[in-house]
C-alpha cells in the first residue's frame, strides 16, 4: 500500500478535480504491475496497474481508494477488475461520496473477490484532503501562504517586498503552486508586485489564477492579464462597481473570465462560484486584505507562514492580517495542527483545521 | 577535553564574571580526577582536580583555559601545576587578556612541562562568549530575549501578554536567567507585567535586575522592588527627571541600588556602569522600547526570538519592536548566525553577531 501511495502522487497537480490514486498489482510476494491516475479524464490508476501487468490472475490489487462502480469519463474500474480474475482486494479507505460509498465493494464482494478496508486508511486520506473536502463541501480546499519578517510584516512601507523569505522557502511555493488547482490574490497585490503566478518549474502546470479585485481596479497593464495564453486567468469582482468598457475589453482582448458577485454575496458563496468551474484548491497568498478575509470568515483549511530571520521595526510596514482586536492572548487566533518546517534559516509554520498534513 | 568541556558547563551562573573552566587528569589512559570553577572567588578547575586526585606525578592535565600566572583572589595555578609535578598540560584556549595571554604557559615551559594548545579551541570559545567580550570590550555581554504571535506582538492593545509562549519556550527563559549575570527590562514592562524576574528553578542563582526607568516612573508597589531580599535590584535612571523622595525612600526602606545618567551619556555609557557592578552579561527581556533601543545603538551580542503559532492581527498591539522606517527589504535588520530551536509548536530563532552559540 505504501508503494500505492507513493504512485498516487505522481499524479500531483494533473488529476484535480479527481482524487489521486495509486494501485499496485501482488502475486507471490512479488510485484506484477503498478498504475497511477495520471491526468483529469484519463484513465484511473486500477486501468493502469492492470494493463501494465502481462498476468493478473489470482493476483492481489492494492488500491488507495475504494475502486468506481459507475459509468463517469470512463468505465467502472469494478467491472475490469472482476474480469480479470482479481482474487483480493486491498482498500486503503472508502469513497468519500456517500451516494456511492460502499458499491464498489459491494460488487467486488458479490463477485467472490475478498475485500480488505482501512489499510494505511489515515495517509490515503491526508493524500486526498482537497477531494475529499471538495466531495462534502462542494467549495474549494483554502490554504493560505504568507512569506513575512519576524516581526509579522509582508512588506515595507512602501510594498517593497522581494525578497524576504530564502530561495528554499520559495522553492516550496512553486509546490504548492503546482498542487493546488488555483492560486488567488488581493488586486492590491497585482498592482505592487505585478507577479505572473504562473509555475516556474518545468514539468508542472499552472494554476488557474484568481484575482479578487471587487471594485475593477486593476486594467491590461499587468503580467496576469497579459501573459494569459492559457486563459486561466479570473477575476472576481462587484457587479454594481464594475467599469463595463474595461470588463469588456478584458474579457474579448485578454480572454479573462470573470466571475461577479453582488453586495448581499459572501466569501463562501463566492467560493461556491468558483468551484463551478470544477477548481477544488485555492492557494491564497495574499495580501493583507486578502489573508484577513479568510481568518474573519474562518474559511480556510490550512497553510503555511514561512518567517525569515529579519526585522523592519516599523509599524508602518503592512502587516500580514489586520483588522482585529484581541483584548487579551486568550482570543488570539490559534493555529493547530502545527508542523514546522526548516528551510535553512527561514522557518515555516504549517497548521490544518483537522488533523494530518497535506502531502506537498 | 570534551570531558573538561562538560565539567566546566557545571559552573553555569556561579562564576559571573570570571570564566566557565573545568579540568581533567589524566595517567596512562586512565581519568585521575576531574575540577571545575565552582564559584566566583573559589578555587579554580586546576585546584579542584589536583586536590581532587591521589597521584599527580606524571599525569597529563586537559584544561579548558590557559591556566592563571598571577595571585588574584586565589594563588597561580601554573605554581601548583609545577609543584604537583604534571609532565604534560594541554589546553583548549589563551587567556583573552592580552596582559596576561600567553604567560601562563610561559611559566609552564619554563618549567619543562609539555604544553599543547588549541584542542576544541572553537568550542571552549563558545563556552566563555560571555567572559572573552567582558574581558575585551569592558561592557556585558547583551543577549536579547522576545517572546511574539506570528504577527511580532508582545501584547495585546490593552498589554495582555500572558502567555503567549508554550512552557517549553519559557522553561529555556530560565536557564537564560539563571546563565546570566543580569536580567535587564523597562520601566513600562515593571508596570504592565509586575514581573519577580528570579530563577524559580531550585538550586539556581537570581540574576540581578535591572530595570531601565530613565524617568522614575515606578516605586515601591512592584514585586521587583518588594521582593528585593538579596538585594539585587538595580533601577537606571536619568539624574535630571529623579524624584529625590521616591530615590531615597526606595534606596533606604527596599534597598534598591541605583546607577544614574546624564542626558549626553548614551547606551553604551550605561552599559560601562553596569559593568562597573561585575556583571558581565545582561539578558535583555524587553519590551518594546528597551529591545528597540538595543537594536538603535546596535548593542548586542545575540539573542532568541520564539515565536508562537497564535495571531492577533491588530495594529494597536504592541509590536516587539518600532521607531525603524526602512523603505526596502534589503535595509532590514538581517539575524545572522542563526539556530532554529523547537519548543514543541513554538520555535525560537537564535542569532549572533559572531560565529558559534551560546552553551545554554
């Protein structure tokens, strides 16, 4: 199952809004076959495992999560397995969907297959946060990544920010950049470091790009609206304060999408919208505005702040959350779940709302 | 020599000002006995061991310092080394004294003893960073020490501090109040926090405390000034703003000790006076002011920032330091020589002017 796990995640980034999985195929001790799910659409890691293998009978299928039983972008995996005279089944935990929840097994087992549930169940669970919240949520998994000084600041006074966090801290960025389906920023931020958002390292691909940016502030002089070939680039703004010349003009010229919202529309339900658009991961990294939002509504699932040994000493340099007022230590926010992670001598908090870390 | 290292270690808060030293004797392979400095004005790690041993003759002697050539409060031990017919001494390190470096084992060769110098020179440095800077400089060794949420807070607006670091983090304060000679805070963290500033843990020394009132803002309601039974506290204070009733209310009935100021004397001129009382090293606690003063006159030695995973996310709280205005990140202040401490979901970033850590 732990060679399962591992085949899970080469499919990291490509298979969203699909879980990851990963199968592997045992006969005598020996391993026949192993199979991943590789990209959105494709075929799912039980087709790969079993036609990578040249023999499958009486052979055990080691599986990450519990196999389909019903006809989606392809064929029940069920179906195949049971034709190829598949003597054991090993499940490490059941789908989170509770409409089909138990029917492949169930299929499995009228079939003669021996079915065996829960193996390494809490690490092909962490691999799936994001499915399994976006499943039983329908709202995207939010994790928030802030790079700040000691002393909590994202930057100067006046938005000098690059860089404060180490190329190692950044390298893990390019991670999560790549893991998640979206990365989403404030249109103060677009309009201070002009970033691409875009993922650097070879191989991977880019996020869906998610500019909030409620009163249209930001035009066509920006890299985000510019380099948008892969028209990937959103922005989510205020019906009533939209400029309709510039909307237009974005959307027709720079094949922006929007997604709009009305005064009486919240955080949550914004994030319902963009999860139409089958986005199951929001990277958040700010700015201030942006980070203090999800703390006040209390919509996020995780993150990380990554701090770096320096200091600005200046309480007009901004912040990385504002806008509240604790009276004492006991009603600061607290963040659980901790895992800390070194990058030379930059450090990252990593907190979850429930147990178990992502597996980036 | 790294049995001699340990030895000495066991000196720790009992020897301000004078050195951290231990000793080992050693014939054919064999430990004779083992010294360390006990206590300021006791004898020295040489004495302990020789007295310490049944034999002497032929033996070796590891030592962590040059020994002494001069009667100060007690006899040179290269006399007793001589008589106690030693053929071999090694050591860790020169006296930093310039007066007095190379002397001892001058005197030592002369005498037809072997001498080798420079065994783990680097980490008998390390363990007298306090003792080689008082002796060079003439003004204590300053280490820093804040306690912050993730946004740089040492309270709430309304100065709630308690507590924002775990116990693990707080227990390493202790072993920094019983390592150094002085524990030195503000007037307004007197006011806000009622702090006792004495080692609870059992069988350690108090520190002395200091407390940097320029404009004798407190008097005698504070447990600092109450619980002053042996007498180690110290209030800095500007000659021109003295109250002179509160003064000598404070030095008669509670014993305070006071070290006064002009306006044209600066930190560094203060610093020379606390030197004055042999206290060679001074555990900077805060708040605010205090720890941006050190950093304004770039005063310290070192230091340790921990950081708890909690947020306030308030402006109006109380950062652990201001009055800075660096425009961009490169003119921030840059922590060098850093170690990550884990204090379970607390971490600590310790930093140094200098190569090498403190032995805490």
């Amino acid at each position: 199952m732990k060679i399962a796990i591992e085949e899970a995640k080469k499919g990291f980034g490509f298979v969203n809004p699909n879980p990851l999985v990963g199968a592997v195929l045992v006969k005598n001790d020996e391993i026949l076959s192993t199979g991943y799910h590789q990209i959105f659409g494709g075929p799912h890691a039980e087709v790969n495992a079993i036609s990578n293998a040249t023999i499958t009978e009486g052979a055990t299928l080691y599986v990450t999560l519990e196999p389909c039983s019903h006809y989606g972008k392809t064929p029940p995996c069920t179906e195949l397995i049971i034709k190829s005279n598949i003597k054991r089944c090993v499940i490490a935990t059941l789908d989170p969907n509770p409409l089909v929840s138990g029917r492949g097994i169930k299929q499995l087992k009228d079939a003669g297959i021996e079915v065996i549930i829960g193996i390494l169940e809490k690490e092909a669970i962490n691999l799936n946060k994001v499915f399994f919240k976006f499943i039983k949520e329908k709202i995207p998994y939010i994790f928030l990544k802030v790079g700040i000084t000691l002393d909590g600041k994202i930057a100067t006074r006046n938005y000098s920010s690059q860089w404060i966090t180490n190329s190692l801290a950044r390298e893990k960025v390019e991670k999560y950049r790549n893991f998640f389906s979206g990365v989403l920023v404030g249109a103060n931020t677009v309009i201070q470091d002009n970033p691409s958002l875009t993922c650097k390292t070879s191989g991977n691909r880019n996020p869906y790009r998610l500019i909030l940016d409620k009163d249209l502030i930001i035009n066509e002089d920006y890299k985000i609206i510019q380099n948008n070939s892969d028209k990937k680039t959103f922005i989510i703004t205020n019906k009533k304060n939209m400029d309709k010349e510039l909307f237009q003009k974005l959307e027709k010229d720079f094949f922006i999408k929007f997604i709009t919202f009305s005064d009486d529309e919240n955080l949550k339900d914004i994030l319902k919208k963009i999860s139409s658009y089958n986005i199951d991961s929001i990277l958040v990294e700010g700015g201030s505005g942006v980070i203090s939002s999800f703390f006040k509504e209390n919509l996020f699932d995780g993150g990380e702040i990554m701090i770096a040994p320096k200091i600005l000493g200046d309480n007009s340099a901004i912040p990385f959350i504002s806008d509240f007022s604790p009276l004492n230590i006991n009603s600061a926010f607290n963040l659980d779940n901790i895992k800390i992670n070194l990058y030379d001598n930059n450090i990252g908090f990593e907190f979850y709302k429930e147990e178990g870390c992502l597996p980036v």
